[in-house]
C-alpha cells in the first residue's frame, strides 16, 4: 500500500489513555462518521506499488493507464486524495476494504500498518479474522490454514506468486505451508482469493494465499527498522528474546535498489496434553464381526449401520471381569490413557536479500532470495495407563489381574468407560500369588501380577527445518498494447531430526526370580479435567532401584524429508485501450518439476566392537539407574490434567550415558526411502472487461500433471521374545550372566533372545506413474450500483493433488507370530496377525465445483456491510482411516490385516454456507471488525478400492467460525482486543468413527504507543483465556476423550526503531 506521510501530533501516553476513557461514553451516541485528519498536501507523491495489485486481477500496465487517464482528467482529485490522513492501524484497514471493493474476484487483503508493523505475530493467526478460516496451531502459534471447510492441503499459499517449499521438524511431508517459519512483519501485505482466476495457480481448492514481500525500489531510500522484543508464556517461567530487522535503499535515479531484512527468534513452549487413545467395542458377544450375535451400539443404544459397524475396533478378548469377580460386558473403552509435557526449545531464523535493477526504463528486473530456518530440541513426558493391567484370560485363571472392584466407571449411558482403577493385590491373594488361589495350579514367578503402570515413556529429539528460495523476475512494459513478465527460479525445504530417542521405564524390576513392585496400582478419569493417580511414593521406590528400562519401548526411528521445485513461468497482457468494454487479455504459461522424498534411518548403539545392539549384548541394559530419572516430580496439576504425581525419565542424562557406554551409530536404511515426481505444465487464457458499472473476468486454464511415485514399506516379523525350556516356560538369567544361547542376560531378568532373531525386518518398493489432465473454466463478475453497493458472482472449476505423504508415506507393516503373542500376551500383545499403516498411491487428485454470490454495502468510509453465499463441490476429497479385516499387498503377496491405516477418498462432499461481515470506525478512535461463517458439510462415503469403509464429512469442516475484533486508536495508541470462535471441526476417523474438535474461544489482546514517528512499543497478550482444544470420538457422545491440549497463555513485549522516513 502507498505509505501516508506523518503528520499525527503523539500526546503523552497517559493522555493518550485519558482520552480513550473519556472517549468510550460519547462513542455509544456518536453518529457513523469514519474519522480522517486532513493536512497539507504531500511535496511528492508517495512511490506505488510496483507489484500487480490482488484489488483488480488486471495487469499493472492496464491499471497505470487507468489511473492516468483518471488524473489527467481530474488532476484535483488526485491532490485531494493524497491529502486525506489516517492514523495507521485505521490507514491499514481501509487500505483492506479499498482492495477488497476494486477486486474483480471474491479477496480478503491484510495490509501492514507500516514498515515496522503486521497487525499479528504470525501470518496465521493474522488469517484467523478473515471470514471462514480456521487455523491449526502448534505450541500455541498458528501452523496452518484451512478455509471454509477444507483442509489445509486444500490451502495454496504462495510467496510474491509462487510455491515456497515448506519442510517440518517432526517428519511431515506436506503440501500445506508451515506458517511457523516466517516472521510477520517481513510481509507487506497478504492476498487471500476466495474465488479463483486462471492467472492464479491451482492447487487451492479452499483458496489462495499469496503472501507479498516488500521492494526496495517501492520504498524510500534508507527506510527500516529494528525491533527487540521478549516472550513468555503462563506454561513457562523462561523469558526469551527475539528481535528483526529491515533495511533498504535505492540510488537517486531509482534504477537500483537493495533491501536486508533478518529475524531472530528464541522461543520455551510447554505443552500439557491429556489423551485417550485407541478406543475399541468390548463386549463378550462380538469379538469378531463374522461371529457377532450383538452388534455395537452408540450411547442411544442404536447399533452403526452396516457401512460404519465393520470398520469399528472390537476388542479380541471381549468384556472383562474384575477381582471381585463383576463383569462388564457392551461399552466403548480407551486402549491407553496417558498425560504428557512436552517443551519445546526453538530458535527461528529468517533472511531476505531482494535486488531491484531497472537498466532501462521499459524493463524491470527483480531477484530474490529468502531462508527460513527453525530449530528445535523437544523432551517430551508421558505417564501412561495402558491396558495391561486388564484380565486376558477367564476369572478362574487369573481372578481379574490388576483391575480393582467395580473399577469401571461409566457415562450415563453405561456404554462408554470415563475411568479405570487399578490395584495390586496383598501378596499371596489373587494374581499377587504362585499358586493360584481357585485352581490351585502352580504359577512361574514371571507369571504373578506385577504393576507396569504408570507406564513412564517419551521421547528425545534435535530438529531442523529450513526453506529456502531464489528467484529473478522480470518486467517489460512500453507503453504499447502488450507487455509481459517472466519469473524462473527454484525453492527447496528440508526437514527432520538429527537426534531422536523414544524411552520407556515401568515401576517394578525382577530380582533374584521375583517381582519387585514400585508402585500399587494407578487409576484414571475422564469427567471435568481428566486425572491420572497414581502411588504417592512410585518415584522414591523406582529410584530406590523398583524401576527397569522397558527394553522394547526403547529405541530411535528418524524420518527425513526434502522437497524442491523448479519453475518458470512467462505471462502477457494485451491491453484494449479503445475497447469500450474488453480492457486486457492476459495469457501465459507455466512449468513446475516437484519432488518431494522421505527417507527413514535410525540411530543405534553397539556395544563396544561388536555389531550386536545394547538391548540384547549388555545385561544390564534393563536396570535404571537413578540418574535415568528426574530426582522430582513434574507439575501435575495443568489445564489440560489433574495428576497427583508424574514421575519423569531423564531424557538428556540417558541420552549422554549411550553415547558414552556404546558405540553411536546413524544406521541408514536407503531402501526405506518414499518419493513423488511431478511435472506440471499450465496454460490460460483470461480476458478482463470493464463498462464502468460491470466489471470482471473470465477465463481457461489447463493442466496436466505427471506423477512418478515410489512407495517403500517396511516389512517386520516378530517371533519369539524369550528362550524357553523344554515346556515352553520363559528362561531366567542366571546369577551367571548367561543366556541359554550362550549371550549375555541380567541375572534375574528374562533370557532375550538376540533382536536380530526376535526381529525380522525387510522392505518392499512399488513404483507407479501416472498423468491426468485438467479444464479450469473460471469467471468473476462485480457490479457497482448505486455508488455504494457491490454484488458479485462467481464460479469456478479447481483441483488439488493429494498430499505428498498421503500418496507415499512410508509403510509399516508387522506380522505378530503366535510365539510373539505366546511371550508378549500377559503385556497386552495384539492378537497374532498383520497390522501396519501405509500409504495410498491410488488416491486421485480432488477436484471441485464452487458458486458464491455475495453482496457488500460501503455505507461509509472505512465502513462495510457484506454477505456472501457460497458451496463447493468436492470430489475425491482425502480421509486418514483404520479399518479392520482388509487384504494388502505385502511383496507382492495379498495379506489378511487385523487393522490397517491408510488414507482413502471420499466420493463426493459439499461444503456449503453463508459469510456475514462489517467493519466500521468512529471518529473518537473507535472501531470494530464483525464476521462470522456458517458452515455446512454433509456426511458421504468413503472407500478404499472398491470398498466402503466408513463414511466421514470433508476433513478439516467447522459448522460455524466467527471473530470480533474491537481497536481504539487515537494519538499514537492503539488497543485491539480479538475473540474468535470456531464450531465443532471434523478431523478425520478413528476406530470407525469421526473425530471432532469441540467448539472453540479465544481471546487475545494487542497494544503499542508511538512515542515518536520512530519510537514504538508493543504488546500482546495471546490466548488470554486460557481456552484448550478438546477432541472427542464420535457424533453422539463427547464423552469418547480423544485429546485435551493447553499449548499456554503467550506475552509479547517489544521495541521497535524506525529511521528514515518513519515508514
């Protein structure tokens, strides 16, 4: 946007306050007049904007033309204009509404308030107050963008008009940007298209986000600014710093430019999380769907239709019963409940060097080169209350295990658990004794009740992300009818970690032929805010050497992930200066050559001169020693759970003791590598029109997309755990230290044999390739009437290619042997069969047929009554599913799975609703922004091949989303206090049913005073509510717990210098 020159008279700051309190009052009774100062005309005009404007979906060229006809013919009103001056938040969303009235299509435009200022920390959250987006957010901080009911992936975002490669710490490969890499207040303005063009690129079904940065050619020479700031959060007692910096400068002539620009960002994120994962159907009549003589029922008492009941998760073993010989049989139950803190250490790092050349005057030359870096080192803590403690086999064997009498608690409905207690038995009753008290059978002491919970794990990891772009582009224009431009550059992203461990310890040991219990029992919750309880003093017992390493739990698995595209890309406009109507007809084309891979390695420790890993070749490996353990317990009592104590493993002292114990090693598995191919070629054609009243566009684009697709499964076979004797009994280690093999064993341990007996791993590589074509037909149209009022239509054909990872995710599938059950059952072992998760390489491209029609009322100055209507028509749109009892190709061979992941398509959704907005602002200071979406997504089935498996709404589809934004800003102070609100969100299915996002709040404040033109300071306060994402199972319950998250209360506060003109 054109900068305004300052001419506003900064008071002091509690005059500024004094006047916002007296000012509310007479605000209430004010009419709606929009607010302006009016001063001496500018001694120049401020530079434009060289890049194409998102307001007219023309080219530049035609609107230059436009516009200097216009002065020449009213060369007055031109002065006026540049004389009328708002302050600059209000400068700022005006500038918006101006855009968004001389667009030809349906856009939402975000200016920067100045050099210095984007009116949100994050490009994200900023895009949270637009009409009918949602985003998701990570520690707190907006990640990605859905809008209108569909999926990230559906979202194109684009840097200047073109693909930025995006990568992610945690092993995503995502077509979907990852908003956290990019520092706000590097971007001038931000587009989002709601309605598309054949000028813009596809591949955003929800829309378009074109974020655009700043030219130094555009600017005054020697503008910028630097800015310090500090942040904290409620969930941690650390201050960070962050800080960022821009300048730039261009010679007198105007015909070369340069600007710098860099942050740096450092950052303490805690988050607490609850969640209760893998629920299944328990009951004696229906461990099989083949066998079923009652079929699972909802909390109604409804049994799922025939397209939900098969994909639904029973439990093999049935219903249960507890130690005082109750049984329970019918009702949904969670797998595992756990609680987890997870923190998060990271450091952000952005660049931005542009050169501007214009070496004559018709030619404009651009280049670019942009880094996004983000670093991080994540520990997270889980206590966990699995299943193990549930009886696996008949009351008379073994007198109901671990789970406590009536130590089921259940909804109202007596169909779903909300809680479970578990209790160790006296020694010499129950499970707790060697002979069994009503069979009188002999027990191994391996197979007495012994307490495993609160299962301690988590993980360790050092992560690395970096996006990087380089680009030169060109602009001719002139004067004459044609003019063009050509960009050709490439960006590339890569992600992963370098260091990833998972660990895992339980609070007993085996010593000398017999358990040792540190703990005697734990129970949990779901009602109000869940709770895990666990023995007061299971920490001072497994310190005291009650506590061994879970061997099996315990290890690294990395993925790693790069993509890259190259693209180049000519585009024309043939302007019609004496057509009446027909004013530009822009045409061009397009290349891209994507590739996106990612690659799975593990690290692994030997021990020394040996190729054998420590979990078999030492026998110690499975003590604990204190050190392995945080010497106190963690904080307990969070928003997102209520434990009484959390015991927590060590994570960087075990880390340091394998890597001075063993030999490190990063063991490589190149065969266990995933890619995708594309190259994609586009043409248009669209034509612009104008007869002053009527406005807009129509056009063609075509597309044809080649994919080559490599997808790496591996494959696992896990035999037997143990040496046996001659009866199949489980071997101890001797006070020796050796195994039946002839290894090394813990004396009183178990007798493992060797991992790389017990394991057997291999992998299997599928190639396909394939191309589809696609016609984009597209038209916008605007009428103006009566001044004041705008009514558009719009309609369009679009496609988006399935996400990368859903098209070659890397595969795991295992085969549990019946020897593996036999050793692993009495842990809660899965029945033996195949299970795994993979990848879809079938998956078509989603395509889509969208309508809206709105209407906007600009009653008065920086003032805006609109609605719009709109429905898109979604085909093939992307599921994640579980299903049981599928067949999939394992080498070649066709396997029988007891449960699979994977995604599939869903045949055809609509997402269909209506957008409500206003702006408006007083002339004391006051403002608001208002707008609300209702949506509505229907339910349709979803396949897998030729098979139904469930039905689901379009992923990512909220039913409502609205924002209320209220600002004072007078004299140098702004306040903005934001709250925004999103209805319940699908998410996708799980055990056979879906999983929703419960309705969402929050409140966030801003704030900064301009002490000078150059001297700003801010403040904010993010999530000031304290609100918690809760994710729920099912539609007819919210008891079903899937996921409780309090990702913290943030606080900003800043500094910030601007020089030269003061932006």
């Amino acid at each position: 946007m054109t900068h305004q020159p300052y001419v506003s008279k900064r008071h002091p700051l509690y005059t500024a306050l004094a006047l916002a309190t007296l000012s509310l009052g007479s605000a209430l009774g004010m009419p709606a007049v929009a607010f302006a100062q009016t001063a001496a005309p500018a001694a120049a005009p401020a530079t434009a904007q060289a890049q194409a404007s998102a307001s007219t979906g023309a080219n530049k060229a035609d609107k230059d033309k436009k516009d200097d006809k216009n002065k020449a013919a009213n060369p007055d009103n031109a002065t006026e204009l540049a004389a009328v001056v708002v302050t600059s938040y209000r400068q700022s969303i005006d500038q918006n509404l101006q855009d968004k009235r001389d667009a030809n299509s349906i856009v939402e435009v975000i200016n920067a308030q100045n050099i210095a200022q984007f009116p949100a920390k994050n490009i994200a959250d900023a895009l949270a107050h637009v009409p009918g987006v949602v985003i998701t957010r990570e520690s707190g901080e907006g990640k990605t963008v859905s809008i209108r009911g569909l999926a990230p992936e559906l979202t194109l975002t684009e840097l200047n008009g073109n693909y930025v490669a995006s990568a992610d710490t945690s092993a995503g490969l995502s077509r979907s940007f990852n908003y956290t890499l990019m520092p706000a207040n590097m971007f001038s303005d931000v587009q989002l298209y709601k309605s598309l063009e054949a000028r813009l690129d596809e591949g955003g079904i929800g829309g378009n986000v074109d974020l655009r940065t700043r030219r130094p050619l555009e600017m005054a020479a020697n503008d910028g600014f630097v800015s310090l700031n500090a942040a904290g959060s409620d969930n941690s007692n650390k201050v960070t710093p962050q800080g960022s910096a821009l300048w730039s400068w261009k010679n007198k002539d105007e015909t070369f430019g340069v600007l710098v620009a860099g942050s740096y960002q450092k950052r303490r994120d805690i988050d607490y999380t609850a969640n209760a994962s893998s629920w299944h159907w328990w009951s004696n009549d229906c461990t099989d769907f083949s066998t079923c003589t009652a079929q699972p029922t909802n909390v109604h008492g409804q049994p799922y239709g025939p397209d939900v009941a098969p994909n639904l998760a029973l439990w093999p073993g049935g219903g249960v019963t507890d130690q005082s010989g109750k049984s329970y049989s019918g009702y949904w139950m969670p797998q595992q409940f756990a609680t987890s803190r997870n923190q998060l250490d990271l450091t952000n790092k952005a660049a931005q060097v542009t050169l501007q050349f214009k070496p004559i005057d018709h030619l404009l030359l651009t280049g670019n080169y942009f880094r996004f870096q983000r670093q991080q080192t994540q520990i997270t803590n889980t206590l966990e209350v699995p299943e193990w403690g549930l009886p696996t086999d008949t009351y008379a064997n073994q007198q109901g295990r671990l789970l406590a009498p009536n130590g089921l608690t259940f909804d109202p409905s007596r169909t779903v658990v909300t809680g479970a207690n578990y209790v160790l038995p006296p020694a010499g009753t129950g499970c707790n004794s060697l002979t069994n008290p009503v069979t009188g059978a002999q027990r191994q002491p391996v197979d007495v009740c012994s307490t495993e919970i609160p299962w301690l794990n988590g993980n360790y990891s050092r992560e690395k992300a970096t996006s990087q772009t380089l680009n030169i582009e060109g602009e001719w224009d002139n004067g004459g009818a044609l003019s063009g431009s050509f960009n050709v550059g490439r960006t590339w992203a890569t992600g992963g970690p370098s260091v990833e461990l998972g660990m895992a310890a339980k609070p007993r040991n085996f010593v000398n032929g017999q358990w040792v219990d540190g703990s005697t029992g734990a129970a949990w919750n779901l009602s109000g805010t869940p709770t895990l309880t666990a023995s007061p003093n299971v920490l001072q017992n497994m310190l005291a050497g009650a506590g061994q390493v879970d061997l099996g739990s315990t290890g690294s698995n990395m993925v790693n992930t790069s993509t890259s595209q190259n693209f180049a890309q000519a585009d024309f406009t043939w302007a019609f200066e004496d057509s009446t109507w027909l004013k530009s007809l822009q045409f061009g084309a397009k290349y891209r050559d994507n590739h996106a891979e990612q690659q799975q390695n593990e690290l692994r420790w030997y021990c020394k001169g040996t190729q054998s890993q420590f979990q078999t070749c030492d026998p110690n490996a499975g003590q604990l020693p204190a050190g392995f353990l945080l010497p106190g317990y963690l904080d307990g009592n969070t928003q997102a759970y209520n434990d009484n104590v959390f015991p927590a493993i060590n994570f960087p002292a075990y880390y340091n003791y394998l890597n001075s114990t063993y030999d490190r090693v990063v063991y490589n598995h190149p065969e266990d590598k995933s890619s995708v191919k594309e190259q994609i070629s586009a043409i248009y054609a669209q034509a612009n029109f104008d007869t002053g009243s009527l406005r807009g566009n129509v056009g063609l684009r075509f597309v044809s997309t080649k994919q080559d697709l490599t997808v790496a499964d591996q494959i696992t076979t896990n035999n037997a755990v143990y040496y046996h004797d001659a009866n199949g009994n489980i071997l101890i280690c001797p006070a020796s230290g050796v195994n039946a093999g002839g290894g090394a064993c813990a004396p009183g341990d178990f007798q493992y044999l060797p991992r790389e007996q017990s394991v057997i791993q291999t992998y299997s590589n599928a190639s396909t390739s394939k191309r589809y074509n696609k016609l984009l037909p597209s038209f916008n149209v605007a009428w103006t009437f009566a001044d004041d009022f705008v009514l558009r239509a719009a309609g369009s054909q679009a496609m988006a290619r399935a996400n990368y990872t859903d098209l070659a995710q890397l595969g795991s599938l295992t085969n549990n042997t019946q020897a593996y059950y036999n050793d692993r059952k009495q842990f809660g072992a899965p029945l033996p069969g195949w299970y795994g998760s993979g990848a879809n390489a079938d998956l078509k491209p989603f395509t889509a047929t969208q309508f809206d029609l709105a209407g906007e009322w600009y009653y008065a100055p920086e003032s805006v009554v609109g609605v719009d209507l709109f429905q898109k028509k979604v085909k093939n749109f992307v599921v994640p599913v579980t299903v049981n009892n599928i067949t999939v190709n394992v080498g070649g061979t066709q396997e029988n799975f007891m449960q699979y992941s994977t995604n599939a398509n869903g045949r055809s959704g609509t997402s269909k609703g209506v957008e409500i907005y206003t702006q408006h602002t007083y002339d004391m200071g006051f403002g608001y922004t208002v707008n609300y979406t209702l949506n509505k997504t229907n339910e349709t089935p979803v396949t897998l091949g030729d098979t139904q498996v469930g039905k689901s709404e379009l992923i990512g589809s909220a039913k409502y989303v609205g924002n209320i934004s209220l600002f004072y800003e007078k004299n140098g102070l702004l306040l903005r206090a934001t709250s925004n609100w999103t209805g319940r969100t699908m998410q996708g299915l799980s055990s056979g049913l879906p999983i929703y996002t419960e309705p969402y709040n929050q409140i966030d404040l801003n704030g900064d005073y301009e002490f000078t033109k150059h001297l700003m300071v801010t403040a904010s306060v993010i999530n000031l509510t304290r609100s918690r994402p809760r994710q729920y199972l099912g539609d007819d319950t919210t008891a079903r717990l899937y996921e409780l998250e309090y990702a913290g209360r943030q606080y900003y506060v800043g500094l910030t210098y601007k020089f030269g003109d003061g932006g």
